[in-house]
C-alpha cells in the first residue's frame, strides 16, 4: 500500500486563486503521484466511474479538499467504501497554506510512490450545486422532497434519495436550512457551518437557527406550506412534460415535411 495526493481545485472559489496555485505548485515539486480534480463535487456526479477509480483501491490518501464531512459523503456516493485508515484530509477551508505545506511534507515522508502528475476535469458548464444527504443524521422524514420544486430528491417508505442533483438551482441551500436533522449538506455552500459539511455541530445552535428558518421560509403553518410546495412542484412538472413534447412533436413535424 502506497501514499497519495488527491488536490481538489475548487470550482466553487472557497479559497483564493493564489492559494490554490501555491498548493498546487508545491505539490509538483514533490514528485510524488498527485492526481488534481478541477472540481471534485462536479466529478463526483459528471464522472462518477473515473472518481471512483482514484479511491477505489487500498492506497492511503492525504486529500486537500473542503470539510471531510462534505469529501466524505461525495466519495460514499461514488461507491468509495470510505475508512478513517485510509483517508487523512486537509481543510483549506480552515487551514492556512504555510499548516497545508507542512502537513504533506509530514504525509510524504515515506513510503511515497513517485509517479506523474494526473488531473481530472468536470463539466466546467454545470457549477456543479448540489445537495448531499448523510444518512447518519438523516430520519427521512422527507420534508426536503416536498419542498424541493424542481425534482432533486426522491422519496420512499424508507429513504430520501437525490436523484436530479444537476436539476438544483445554483446557490439555493433552502431545503438544507429546513431540515430538521441538518443532514443536508451542499459542500460549496460559502457560509460554513453544518449546511457546508463542517465535522463540528452545535445541535442547539443549530436547531434554534432552523427554527428560525422553518418559520421564515415556510410560515406558522409548514404541514400547509409544503402541501402547496408539492402542488407547485406538481404543476412545473406538467409544463415541463407538456414543452418536451410539443418539442418532440415539431422536431417529428419537421422531419415528415423533410421527407
């Protein structure tokens, strides 16, 4: 079992630009296998396959990424079966670059395997906003599903699952503030905190700001306020339905005429 790097670049910006090139140029230096992901939320959906294929072995890894919470939840989607043993991270979220340099130089100084520098690109067109659930706060109540009006989650008997995460708006965390668990995670959510994946959680804190938000998103009444969220959803999806297929009929339309 040998040691590597996994760097993401940070498609959300979380961290400074020079930032990120200082890491980055450090790490080349070192001559060790460092694989570079452009933007590790977007590739863990976009590339599903090709993100599994760097974790998917008994290495063991120093990832410089976001809160290990949020790296954690996206990797378990990938089908990585995630271990403590195996994983060590470096928050540049919450360390500076002179406690990241050092930190690698201590995980690199030995058993290093020497190898190229890969990288790995998403799609740069999606900005890759999206919500991750982690099933150990998660009692799948399913209030995020009833509020979500554009298809991001599905909801069982026994789980709430997201199974549009490329149909969330971008920069829209509502459903995270209203859950009242805090099992939603979006990992570029810029605030930090719970909703951004961070390992600490004051749970008081956190339920009185979630109170707040119920009341502020959905009103006194939430059992009403999601039951008309629902019928809206309802509505957006009949004229989504009713667009492609006038789309689809012009496009059959046009080609009879071509004919």
């Amino acid at each position: 079992m040998g040691k590597k790097v996994v760097f993401c670049n940070c498609g959300a910006k979380l961290i400074s630009a020079e930032r990120l090139e200082e890491i980055a140029e450090f790490l080349k230096q070192t001559g060790t296998v460092i694989v570079q992901i452009s933007d590790l939320c977007g590739c863990s959906i976009t590339r599903k396959k090709e993100t599994y294929e760097i974790f998917g072995h008994d290495d063991e890894f120093l990832i410089i990424a976001c809160y290990p919470r949020a790296v954690r939840l996206l990797l378990e989607d990938c089908g990585v079966v995630y271990s403590t043993d195996r994983f060590n991270h470096l928050n540049f979220r919450e360390l500076d670059n002179p406690a990241i340099l050092d930190r690698i130089s201590a995980f690199l100084d030995s058993d290093v395997q020497k190898g190229i520098h890969s990288e790995l690109h998403s799609n740069t067109e999606w900005p890759s906003w999206f919500p991750a659930i982690d099933y150990s706060r998660c009692t799948a109540c399913g209030q995020c599903a009833d509020f979500c009006l554009f298809g991001v989650y599905q909801k069982t008997d026994k789980r709430v699952v997201v199974i549009n995460p490329q149909g969330c708006k971008n920069n829209c965390p509502a459903c995270g503030r209203i859950c009242p668990q805090t099992a939603i995670v979006f990992p570029k959510y810029d605030q930090g905190g719970a909703i951004s994946g961070a390992d600490t959680i004051d749970e008081i804190a956190e339920q009185q700001r979630q109170k707040h938000d119920v009341d502020t998103i959905l009103g006194s009444n939430i059992y009403k306020a999601l039951e008309m969220r629902k019928a809206k959803r309802q509505s957006i999806i009949r004229s989504e339905a009713m667009r492609k297929a006038i789309e689809e009929r012009d496009i059959a339309k046009n080609e009879g005429i071509k004919e």
